[in-house]
C-alpha cells in the first residue's frame, strides 16, 4: 500500500493505518519475516535476559530444568501453537545451546542433552525438547485440517487435502 492510499483510508475510515498490531500478545505483522522478528527473537532476548539473571542463582541440575519447564517452556509453546512459522531448524540449535549453558551453569556438560530429555523412567529428567514440541505442534495443524468435516468452514478456508499431504513433506521432510 502507497502513503496516498495509505493516508485515504485513513481520512475515510477515521482510523490510524499501522505495520502491527498486538493481540493477545503476539504482534500481528503482514509479513511471515516480521511474525518471526517481532514475536520468537523478541521472547527470545527476553529469555536470554532471565537465563543470564537466574544463572547467578544456586540453583540445583533438577531446579534449573524446572526453570526450563515451568517458566520458558509456556512462553515458547505459547507462540509455536499461535504463529508455527519456524521454518529453520538451527533455531532449535541455537536455542538449546542457550538451555545448556544455564542448566550447567556455562560449564562442560556433564551428561547428554539427549539424556537430559528423555523420560524419567528411563533415567532422563525430560527437559523440554523445543524442535519435538514444534513438530507436534505442527502434526496436531495437519490433523485438525485433515479431520475438520464443517463444509461451510472448509470452503470458506479454500480446503484442499493434497495441498495438505504437500505440506506435511515438506515441514517434516526438511531435517
């Protein structure tokens, strides 16, 4: 949109025209770039900040996952199940070196990150693995799509279920 039409609708309309919009705390942008910087590198600083500030705590091995999964873990999930736009994997890289250095307090880890995460019964301690949390997030789209039988909706969507198929190689299909 130019600045005159810019600014036409906003002498019709009465309403100021902006880039973004926040709602229900996620910035609402016209592009899927901006979605990404606006809302993941935004929380992720935030989450950075918190980390470096609870790092200086004596917190035990078992206290500092907690942390992970009781206050970054909502956060994330809270974005991945609203705006699933991540589409490079090394994120989840990026953001699991950042979970490393707090759990060990930025010293040699002492056991496997896969360890880490695996089922208590197996003799993890299930910290939160981000990449599985988005591929199920992205899993539970596809399966919504796939079983929504409300016509009315689907055709008001443009619902097409080979788009979906394609969709689901595609996200799945990259790593």
């Amino acid at each position: 949109m130019t600045k005159a039409e810019q600014q036409g609708l906003e002498n019709t309309t009465q309403c100021e025209v902006v880039n973004k919009v926040k709602y229900l705390g996620i910035w609402i942008t016209g592009k899927n770039i901006d979605l990404y910087n606006n809302n993941y590198l935004v929380l992720w600083k935030s989450i950075e900040n918190d980390l470096k500030n609870w790092g200086n705590m004596n917190l035990s091995l078992f206290g500092r996952i907690a942390t992970i999964k009781m206050n970054i873990l909502p956060r994330v999930l809270y974005l991945m199940q609203n705006i699933p736009i991540i589409t490079n994997m090394k994120v989840f890289e990026m953001w699991q070196k950042e979970i490393n250095k707090f759990i060990w307090a930025n010293k040699k880890p002492r056991i496997k990150t896969k360890i880490l995460q695996d089922d208590i019964k197996r003799g993890g301690l299930q910290l939160p693995n981000f990449k599985l949390y988005f591929e199920t997030i992205c899993l539970t789209w596809i399966k919504e799509w796939w079983t929504l039988d409300n016509k009315k909706i689907l055709n008001l969507e443009g619902f097409n279920k080979s788009v979906i198929s394609i969709f689901y190689i595609a996200i799945l299909g990259n790593h």
